[in-house]
C-alpha cells in the first residue's frame, strides 16, 4: 500500500470512508485529507447523508424495484 494518496485517490474512496468500509491505514489518510480539503469534507457530508437514509429506503421504494437491483 502507497503511503501518501493523492486527491483523486482519495475521492474514489470516500464512499467507502463513509460506511466505514477501508482499513484503518486508508481512514487516517483519507480523515487528514478531508480536514484539509473543503470539497471531499462536503462530499462526505453528503455520502453519510445518503447512508443514513439506506436503511428507510427499502420502505420506500417497492419491492419489484429491489427485485431488479438484485
């Protein structure tokens, strides 16, 4: 594993970091990086808000709709 990731890196994990799926190594790196960076602190903001709502959403959408994404 690299030891410095660079800004494009980081934006394809912050989904990832948001449900808390990278190892500890890649969360420290991407946690000082959002400190940092304005835009990937909002994209985080945004991808938890998402996630916070997956757990409503299968009482939202109908269940032919789950079907399909299976």
């Amino acid at each position: 594993m690299r030891t410095d990731v660079d800004h494009d890196a980081i934006e394809d994990l912050l989904g990832a970091y948001a449900l808390n799926a990278v190892d500890p190594h890649e969360a420290a790196q991407i946690a000082s990086h959002v400190d940092r960076c304005a835009d990937c602190c909002a994209e985080i903001d945004q991808h938890i808000e998402v996630a916070a709502l997956l757990p409503t959403a299968a009482d939202i959408a109908p269940a032919s709709e789950w079907d399909s994404l299976a």
